[in-house]
C-alpha cells in the first residue's frame, strides 16, 4: 500500500476531513470574522459622521407598529394586571351580562389588594351583586389569570347632598336614611 491511497473505510465510522476541507472551513471562518471587523469599523465611521442611518434592513432605531409597541411598553413596565383590568371594565357588560351592566359599574381596581370596587345605582342591585359575587370573582379570574382578582367590594349609590335647613329633624341624617 502506498502513501498516496486513502486508508480503506470501516462501514460505520466517519471519513475524517481532508485537507481541502479543512481549507474550506478555515476560510469560511476568515471572512466571518473580517466581515465582523469592517462591520464594527463601518459602525465607527458612520457614528463620527453624526449618528447611524437607517439602511434598507430592518434594525432597532425602525418604526414599530402601535399595537406591539404598546405591548412592549406594557410588558416593561410590568403593567400587565392592571391593563387587562381594564379590558375587563370595558367589557364589563360581556362579562357581567346586559341586565347587571346598566346597574352597577366597575369604578377601579386596587392592584396591590387584588379588589375591584363596583358601584351600583340602588341598594337592591348593589345587595344582589353581593350574592353575585363569588362566581363573578371566579369568574373574572378566568379570564384575567388566577388570582387577578380576590375580592369585589360593592359600593351602593351615592345619596344626594345633604341639605342642612330650618325643615331638618334634630338627629336625623336625612335622605341619607335611605341611601346606602
């Protein structure tokens, strides 16, 4: 046998590179890596010009479509609970149902106590939404993620302003009785 023949193959192992592949596989590596130098150093020159250019590739410095810069604004800020809160309170009827949406209204969210304050326009609506309320926290807590939501607290009507005048009973809170 002599030197210029190959070394017979044994089925299963792998030829090992030759030199010419071992050629191709040093130059590929050296135009990577001048590649990455004149970048660099294009870079360089361009930022003593005054400042990067937008080329006709999409970079960092393009514009971004408003509904995923709103997203990564979102997602930075850490505001992700309290702005799908208030996708709830703007489909607080779907949510709720018609009928328990013209009455009670959600008027904010505590996000360090995990509380929805609702406002309802009668004491009625407001005591039956307090029956109401552990399936709409379940509820809400479906479609917000588990635990968004641990407790609603129902606020009935707002009485009208107190009057105070020469027809006031001593001790009596006025129409404020009734209220509440």
């Amino acid at each position: 046998m002599s030197t210029d023949e190959p070394a017979p193959r044994v089925p299963g192992q792998k030829a090992e590179p030759s030199g010419v592949d071992l050629a191709r596989v040093a130059l590929r590596a050296a135009k990577e890596q001048a590649r990455a130098r004149g970048d660099a150093a294009q870079q360089k020159k361009q930022a003593r010009r005054g400042g990067l250019r937008s080329g006709a590739r999409a970079d960092g410095r393009d514009p971004m479509a408003l509904g995923a810069a709103i997203n990564r604004l979102i997602t930075e800020r850490g505001w992700e609970a309290p702005a799908a809160v208030g996708g709830v309170m703007g489909r607080w009827p779907e949510i709720v149902g018609e009928d328990l949406a013209k009455h009670c209204v959600p008027e904010k969210y505590d996000e360090d106590e995990r509380v929805l304050a609702v406002r309802c326009d009668s004491t009625a609506w407001a005591t039956n939404l307090r029956l109401l309320a552990p399936q709409l926290v379940a509820r809400l807590n479906e479609d917000l993620g588990h635990g968004a939501v641990k407790m609603i607290k129902v606020h009935g009507p707002g009485g009208p302003a107190r009057r105070y005048g020469p027809l006031r009973a001593p001790g009596s809170t006025g129409p404020g009785d009734t209220y509440g």
